[in-house]
C-alpha cells in the first residue's frame, strides 16, 4: 500500500501544465514532434527554443476601469465622439461610467474635439445627440449604412422604417386630429415640399397629453410646444448645415486621394514607357461610346487609397493589360482620323469641281456617295505610312463626270421605278418604263417624316407638300441625326452651322419621303378643272399656268356666278385647303375662273408684294462650303454676305450670285394668299375625246404612211 502510493505521488510531481506560452518549450525540450520522415535532435529543439518568442497576451480592458475617476475622464476627453459611443458598449462597466450624467463633461469636451460641430440641444443628452450624429445604423431596425439622418425629427431611419414611422400631414391628418395639432410636432420636408411627415409616437405622446389637460392648461401647453418646435427647428437647420459640410469635406478628402493615386499610377506606367498612350486616353464621352472603361474610373485607380509599393505590385500586370486595350484604341482611332483626313481631300475636290462648272441645279450624289466609290477608296485607304496629297486624286477628279454620271442613271431607274408604281402609270408594253420622266409630273407629291423637317415654320394643322424639284433636292435626304450613343461613323462628316450638332451626311437616300395619294388625287381633280392631262401635266407647266381656283365643296357646290362671293385659291394653296378642311377627300370638285380675272388678280397680288417688305427668306446656300465638312444650312442674304466675308475672305463687292453662293432648290416657292371676290361666270370645258395614253404615246411616236 506505501509503496503504491509512493509511486502514485512520483506520478503526480511529473505533470506538467501546458499553455500557448510554454508548450513549445516542453516540445522541444523532450526532443520536438516525432516523424517517421524526419528526425529531430537535442540541438535542433535547444535551437529553437531559443530563437523562440512567446506570443503577446492581449490586454483587456479590466484594468482600464480601476483607474481613477479623473484621469480616466482625462483620457476619454481627447477622444471623439465615435469612439466614446464604442466604448460604451464594450463592457457594462464602461457603459455605467459613461452614460452617468457626471460624465457629461466627457462627451462634451470629445464633442469639441470635432470641428464646428453645432452644441447638443436642452432637451436631448450628449450620447444621444452623438448617436443620431456618427452612428450609421438604423434606430429602428439596425440596419447598417444608413447615411440620412432627420434632424428635424432626431431620427436616422432607413427608408422602410421612415414610411413606417412616419404620418404625412395632409388634410386627412389635419381633420382627424384637429387643424392646430401639427404646429405642435416637428414636422420633416421630404423632397417634395407639400409633403410633410412627423413621428407617429410624438403624435401619440403629444394627444396623449393634451388629454389629461383641462382647457386653460392645454393652451399653455400648445404654446410652449410651439416654442420648442421653433427652437428645435432651428437647431436642426445648422446641423444639417454641418453635415452637409462634413459630408462636402469628406468627398474633398476622398477625391484627393483619388487624384493622388491617379497621379501615382500615371507616374508609374510613364516609366514603364506608357507615355504616349497616357496622354491620348479616351474623353469620358469617347470611353462611353465605344463602352470602353474610362481611365478615371477604372476600379483599380478610383479607389480612395495612397499608392504603395506593394499594391503597385499586384495591379501593374491589370494595368499594363489594360493600357494594351487603350493602344489598340488610340492605333483604330489615329486610322479613323487619317481616312477622315483624306475624305476631306476629296470632299474639297468634289466641291470646287461642283462650284467650276455650275452643276449645283443638278442632282449630284453627296460627298458620302463619292466615298463609297471604288476610285476614291482605293486611295483613302492606302496604308498609313503612305503620305496622301491632292496630287494622288487627280485620276479621281478626271473621272468625276463619268462617276456622277454613273451614279445618277443608277438612282434615276430607282426612283423612276418606284414612281410609275406610287403614281398608278400604265404604259405600253414597247415603251421604255425608265425613260418616262415621271418625277416631274404634278402628281408627285411627297411628304416629310424626317426628325429636321419637325422645326419648319407651317401651320400647325397644315400639311407642307413638297413637288419637283424639292422633293428630289429635299435636305434630308442628304443628313441624318446621329444618336448619342453612336460611335463617329465611316465615310460621313458633321454638318455645320445651322444644322443640329447631331447632324452628320449620308448617302443620298428618299427612305424620308412618303408619297401622299390623297393629295396626289386631289392634284388630278385640280388638274381636271385646268383642263389638263395628269399623266402629262408636269409642276413647271402648272406653276407657268397659274391658274386660281375655287372649291365646289365650300360653295355647296354652286358655280361662279359674278354675284357669289368666294374665296380663290392658288393651286398648291387648294391642296393644302383641301387636306386641311376635307381631310383630303378624292371627291372635292373645283372650277378655274377666267383667265381674264386671273391675269387681274395676279398684277394686283405682285404689286401688292412690291409695295410691301416681306422678311428676308433663308433660300441661298455656299457654294464653296457644299459638300464639305461643317457645310452650313440655308442663310438669306445678309448672312450669306458675312459668312463669304467671313469665312472666305471674299469682298461684299465681289461676291457673286451663281458663283460664290446659289439658290437651294429645296425652297418651296412663296405662298400666294388666298382672296375673297365674285368671280364671273365661266362656261365649261368641252367635252373632248382623249384617247388612252398609250395610244397618244403611239401616236406620237409610230408614224403612219
């Protein structure tokens, strides 16, 4: 039994305790971690232990709460608010320390340690006024990051607890609970300014009150409330005041951080031999284009943080990746721009070549068409080391005529094409389709759908017709609007002043036109009381007539009489009359009056112009500027004259219409008012045999022996 318990006590004094601090000690002393792959020695555990160092016991903070009273309140007073509220809920002991109310002098003196922070209000405490200022979560539902604080209200609520806790002051409120009761309540603005909400428990608390006060005592205590509500509101406003600030302070700081790590990583990729590309980064408009990261906003470079070393060192390979993208770009960009270069070359050609031999009162394909020639691109897109001059175009400028010649047969089959169809023509089988001029006739009538036709001067509810040439020579359908997203397109240029800055040219396109068959067919009625064929009569023809016209429909269908007053019109006015005021109906009758009375009432109209002064109208473009890039819209004649001085340093004295600036011919001609009078009676056309139109065609062509 002795020597049992002998053995047992030997037993005992060989325990050994250990800790984190000591238990490699006792490792190593008894010859370290066995192994089957290693063999550790004596000396290798001697080594190590001494080369060891224990770790460092963290520190706690129940020693911190045995100091003293006053030096304790020494050290929290150079803290700031934030930091006190930490503490305070660290441990209880801390928490009883620093929300007694002896410690108010704590939390105001970390209070001034903050620059221009407004004083705590009577009625609120330091904690909670520190709270509602730097904490970031939710006072209702602690949700963290929660940036908008309601200093009106002394709340800082998420979005959801703001809806649930608040009431908006409306009528409905006002009804309920009285029409005075909000003017007791601090009330907050939301952004919209008639929206006024309040908490639903001061409403609760403030009713509650009210209750248990008889009437003498409620007024006393309604007016005391206002009192606190005015002071309250004045307090929140330079809070809000000082938030504001810390808040416009704190993005400063942040964006200087910004820019400093820009400028390091600039600095950087400089000496790695990036300069050149540095310096011809993308705009932020560009990089949006052609949804490219902007340098400026590349996560790598926006973050808020001082450049090291060490972080250099984990983004320089994203960054040199990056910078490779941005050389790709700059080299297809540099390209764009030498084409662009070279188009201008030819776009100058093609304009004096225009300007030298007066074929502006043609149709001409635009600059846009010419570049997509094989001629011209064949040299615009030579490679870039080639240097291109005016001299390599000079085989181009040779073969202009047969270019616009060629192009011009191509679009007047096309459209030719497209007409016979719109306008319902049946020719003889043996006549060539193509070789009818149909564009010229009277019955081709278009409108505008283009977006640039929306800011013409006409009539609300008054249709604008377009006949030839306009149509043909129509604006749009040489421009287009590029969108805002749109990269800068190939083989086009802006268009210049007068123009959107959206504006750029295409290739001359009709998509714009429509063909309008009401007034096409109203065009054929008024034709029919001119006694003209439709299927010959062209606009020049009817524009030398002149004829003036009176609607049946608006006379209940009496006829000129010399007695009856009525209203005559031009023809390009009675189709506009007849779209406005029948909605274009194919079965409005009219009558010509006498050419007698036309002739009159023509010299009296023309004199009344004369004696009149009509505003200048926008009708003369540049013919130096035509077809170039930035070309300008229509001017009238003053502007036409400095622009020329201007711009082409041509004396007012020496300019010369035909040559330095020409009459658009997408100008409508000027409107000739419509008058009232008693036109004489007119008898009525004979009765005529027409022969079908192919048969006149015949006619005219087959001859009989």
């Amino acid at each position: 039994m002795d020597s049992h318990e002998k053995n047992s006590e030997e037993h005992v004094a060989k325990k050994i305790k250990i800790t984190a601090n000591n238990g490699w000690e006792h490792v190593f002393a008894r010859g370290g971690i066995k192994s089957r792959f290693s063999k550790t020695t004596t000396a290798d555990a001697t080594d190590f232990v001494k080369s060891y160092r224990p770790r460092a016991q963290k520190q706690s903070l129940e020693i911190l709460i045995s100091l003293p009273l006053d030096i304790l309140f020494e050290i929290f007073g150079r803290l700031l608010p934030l930091d006190l509220l930490h503490l305070a809920r660290t441990t209880k002991a801390l928490r009883s320390v620093l929300m007694h109310r002896s410690s108010t002098t704590v939390w105001m003196a970390a209070r001034s340690n903050v620059k221009g922070m407004p004083a705590c209000a009577d009625d609120m405490s330091e904690p909670a006024h520190a709270s509602l200022a730097f904490d970031t979560h939710c006072h209702n539902c602690l949700k963290p990051n929660v940036r908008n604080v309601d200093w009106s209200l002394r709340v800082r609520y998420c979005q959801k607890c703001f809806k649930e806790r608040t009431e908006v002051v409306d009528d409905k409120f006002k009804k309920a609970y009285g029409l005075k009761l909000h003017h007791c309540l601090s009330l907050s603005m939301t952004q919209n300014r008639n929206d006024a909400r309040c908490l639903i428990s001061d409403r609760e608390s403030l009713i509650n009150e009210l209750s248990k006060l008889g009437p003498e005592e409620r007024s006393v205590f309604r007016g005391t409330k206002r009192d606190g509500v005015l002071v309250r509101k004045k307090h929140a406003v330079l809070c809000t005041k000082w938030t504001e600030g810390e808040q416009q302070s704190r993005w400063k700081e942040l964006d200087h951080l910004r820019s400093l790590r820009y400028d390091a990583i600039v600095e950087k990729l400089i000496e790695l031999g990036w300069e050149e590309d540095v310096n011809k980064l993308p705009d932020q408009h560009t990089a949006r284009i052609y949804k490219l990261i902007h340098f400026e906003d590349h996560p790598l470079v926006k973050q808020p943080k001082p450049l090291t070393d060490r972080i250099w060192q984990n983004i320089q390979h994203k960054m040199v990746e990056f910078m490779g993208q941005m050389r790709e770009f700059r080299i297809q960009q540099e390209r764009k721009q030498q084409i662009r270069e070279r188009q201008s070359l030819v776009a100058t050609i093609y304009s004096d070549w225009q300007r030298e031999k007066g074929y502006h009162k043609y149709l001409l394909p635009t600059a846009a068409d010419l570049f997509a020639m094989r001629q011209v691109r064949d040299i615009v897109e030579l490679p870039s080391h080639r240097t291109v001059t005016v001299e390599d175009f000079q085989s181009v400028r040779e073969e202009l005529y047969t270019m616009v010649d060629t192009w011009k047969r191509s679009y007047s089959r096309e459209l030719r094409s497209n007409l016979l169809w719109q306008l319902e023509l049946d020719l003889p089988y043996w006549q060539d389709r193509l070789s009818v001029q149909c564009e010229k006739l009277a019955i081709a009538v278009f409108t505008c759908t283009g977006w640039l036709c929306e800011d013409i001067t006409e009539l609300r509810d008054s249709p604008r017709y377009m006949y030839f040439p306009e149509y043909i020579h129509h604006r749009c359908n040489r421009i287009r609007r590029r969108k805002w997203d749109e990269p800068t397109p190939a083989n086009t240029f802006s268009m210049g002043q007068g123009y959107p800055g959206s504006t750029v040219q295409r290739e001359w396109s009709t998509d714009d036109l429509e063909f309008d068959k009401k007034a096409s067919r109203t065009v054929k009625n008024i034709l029919d009381a001119c006694d003209l064929d439709w299927k010959k009569a062209t606009v020049s023809e009817l524009d030398n007539l002149d004829p003036r016209l009176v609607c049946l429909k608006c006379s209940y269908g009496n006829r000129c009489d010399g007695e009856r007053p009525m209203i005559v019109r031009s023809w390009r006015e009675s189709v506009k009359h007849c779209a406005k005021k029948h909605w274009s109906d194919s079965t409005v009758k009219w009558q010509k009056i006498s050419d007698e009375e036309t002739k009159s009432l023509r010299q009296e109209q023309e004199e009344a112009v004369a004696s009149t002064t009509t505003p200048l109208r926008k009708i003369w473009r540049c013919a130096h500027c035509h077809n170039k890039p930035s070309e300008p819209e229509k001017m009238t004649v003053l502007e036409m004259t400095d622009h020329l001085e201007d711009h082409h340093s041509i004396d007012p004295y020496e300019q010369a219409a035909g040559k330095d600036f020409v009459e658009a011919l997408d100008v409508p001609p000027i409107a000739i008012p419509s008058v009232k009078l008693k036109p004489k009676a007119v008898d009525p056309p004979p009765v005529k045999f027409r022969a079908a139109y192919w048969e006149r065609s015949f006619c005219d062509t087959v001859t009989f022996p």
